[in-house]
C-alpha cells in the first residue's frame, strides 16, 4: 500500500504544479503528429493493409522473432529496406525506442566511448543507461566539441572504438545535424556514427532515404515507420554483421513479441510509395516552404527554420500553454512543449507540418499565432 500511496502524492504533485498529463483524442487540425506525408490515413495503406488481408498475411506475430513470430512479409521489408535505405542489412523492430536501446544496450562495449550530442532522444538515452560504455555529451551540433571529447579520451587512455549518436533531424529544434563534418570526425577517430533518421525518414534525401544516406563514415541508421511512413516500428539498418549480433544479443529484440507481419506488408508499401510517387515528398517540401515563408511573414527569425518542425519559442511555460490552449479552442492542434523535454528557459510551441493539412491551413495557422501575440503584448 505504502507504494500506492506514493504514486498518488506523486500526481497530485504533477496535478499542483499544472504537469500532470492525460490522454485525448486528435481533434483540429494536425500541427502536432509527425505523420509528414499523410499516410497514416491515406488510401494508400487503405489499399495495402486491404491486398495484404486478402492474401492472407497474419495481423498478429504470435511470438518473437527467434521463435515462431519470424515471417516472409518481416525479412521481405528488411532486405527491401536495406536496398532503400542503401545499407548491407536491416532489421525491423517495434519501434524506435525499443530499436535505440537495442542499439545503445547492445553494441558498444564496457572498454568503448559513446559521444552523443545533447540534444538526443531519451530512447538514446535509455539505451546507453542500460549499457555498459562510457558516455560522453558534447554541445549541440557542436563538432569541434565532439573532437575535443574524442582526443581527452584518448589522451586519457581510451582504446576502445568510439560511436558518435546524433539525430539528422531534432525532433524538438527541428535542426539539422551537420552530417558531412561529423563523417569527416568519423573518418578521421575511426568511430561509428550513428544517426537516428526518425524526423527525416521519408522527407529528405533522394526519394526519402534520409540525410544520411550517401556519407562515406562508418553509419549505422535508423528509420522509424511512425512518422513519415505512416504505420509503426523501427528498422535498424547497418552492416550484416552488426544485424547479426543485434539478432544474437540485443534483450529488447530478443524477448519482444516481434511486429506483425500486416505492419511489415504496411512499411512496404510505404517505402514502394516513396520509390514511385515523387509527388508525396516534393508536396512535403512545398508545405514546409509555405510554413517557412508564412513564419517569417509574422516575425520568426529564418535561423530557427531548418525542417518540417518549427519551434515557436516563447520562454515563459505560462504563456506556452495558455497560447496552445487558445489555438485548440480555434481548431489548430498545437502543443506546448515545456522542460524538461526542452532545455530550461526555452518553453516553446511545436509546430509540426503534416500531411493532413493545407497551404491555407498553415496561413491561416500563423496569423492565428500572430494574432494572439499582438493581443498578449
């Protein structure tokens, strides 16, 4: 009872200090999912999950993969996934968190240094927790400070192999890692770099294929189906021999019950969708420049509009939320988010351009935004 006793005083803390979070269902219009094409819903996944049902594909795995939960549909998506995403091999996971922690638990070893910029998910995170390298945080796509790191180390006597952790696209700064000069970094420390594509999966690189695609380092990617692609789970891609020994040690793939064949058929017809319908993306990249030409209009400075994510920041948590409940109340689903999933001091708006809304949609967004700031000076 004891125990139960502290989970109430712990959300009637939550409830006093306005933090306390509840679940509700989408309503206006999308500003806040990351579903960047519109396929979660679209008819092309109509389609697929419809063709897959008929041929017989099984909704459900019935086990890990290891065990009786392996199918045609999962190692067809990994082996297609692996051409898409130009990599010897993949493996499809449940999601993006579970595949970070097989990543991070897994693969560096006790004697090896995992450089990460600060600004990384806490999936990361969670995995290095669970890990047994030594870590290390350098400044937000700061690569001079990653170098500095790496050479204390090894002036130090670190001998084991470095990773370097970043994420193409943050999801919360909507910013791009500086990727050439970190595979430059890479090259030159003999380290692995590890990119977390979830926010630029199916919007950037040829066709999709993320930022990462085309550098000469060392890369270990990965690609999550929920966001761009529109159905769930998480390919890592990488090297045979670090698919490998994902396979044979990584706990989180091991003993989970392996992603459903359907959801295996949906990501393939995803990413067949990026391979054949230029459109998806090229429309995708047209509403972030009207989102970009529509922010400037009302004030936001270019330097904090690199992606499909823009970052409203407002810097006092009160305003944050009370903005973001008054744009709900005029049908724009947008969200504040406040530390400490963001730094101190940096409460914000996240303003996610979606598939599920229009050019005029957007406009009509920002003067809202615009709006509600003349009102509140």
């Amino acid at each position: 009872m004891k125990g139960l006793v502290r989970l109430a005083s712990m959300l009637q803390v939550l409830e006093n200090r306005h933090r306390r979070r509840t679940l509700s269902q989408a309503c206006g219009l999308d500003f806040a999912s990351n579903d960047y094409l519109g396929l979660a819903g679209s008819k092309i996944l109509q389609r697929a999950a419809h063709e897959a049902l008929e041929a017989g594909v099984p909704m459900g795995s019935g086990g890990s993969r290891l065990l009786r939960g392996n199918h045609p549909e999962q190692e067809a998506l990994e082996q297609e996934a692996a051409d898409f995403f130009g990599a010897e091999g993949a493996l499809f996971m449940g999601g993006g968190f579970q595949a970070n922690q097989a990543l991070f638990s897994t693969l560096p070893a006790a004697e090896d240094l995992v450089i990460y910029d600060t600004m990384i998910h806490a999936s990361a995170h969670e995995g290095m927790r669970l890990g047994r390298s030594q870590t290390r945080g350098f400044a937000h796509n700061d690569v001079g400070n990653a170098r500095k790191i790496i050479a204390e180390w090894r002036s130090a006597g670190g001998v084991g192999q470095i990773w370097i952790a970043v994420e193409s696209v943050y999801s919360m700064e909507g910013d791009l890692a500086p990727l050439q000069d970190l595979s430059l970094l890479s090259i030159e420390s003999d380290a692995i770099l590890v990119v977390d594509e979830a926010h630029a999966t199916g919007i950037y690189g040829p066709q999709g294929r993320g930022l990462a695609h085309d550098l000469q380092a060392e890369v270990l990617s990965l690609h999550t189906c929920g966001k761009a692609l529109g159905v769930s789970g998480g390919l890592i891609c990488g090297s045979k021999m670090v698919i490998d020994a994902l396979v044979n040690r990584a706990r989180p793939f091991i003993f989970a019950t392996a992603p459903t064949p359907l959801t295996a058929a949906l990501v393939r017809a995803s990413l067949q969708a990026l391979k054949t319908d230029n459109d998806l993306v090229a429309s995708a990249k047209a509403r972030i420049r009207h989102g970009h030409s529509v922010a400037q209009s009302i004030g936001l400075p270019q330097s904090i509009l690199n992606s499909q994510i823009i970052p409203v920041l407002l810097g006092d948590e009160a305003r944050t939320m009370t903005m973001a409940t008054a744009l709900q109340k005029q049908g724009f689903d947008v969200r504040g988010i406040r530390p400490p999933t963001v730094p101190r001091g940096t409460p914000r708006l996240r303003i996610s351009v979606t598939g599920n809304v229009s050019h005029a949609d957007i406009s009509a967004l920002f003067d809202a935004i615009s709006q509600l700031q003349r009102n509140a000076a």
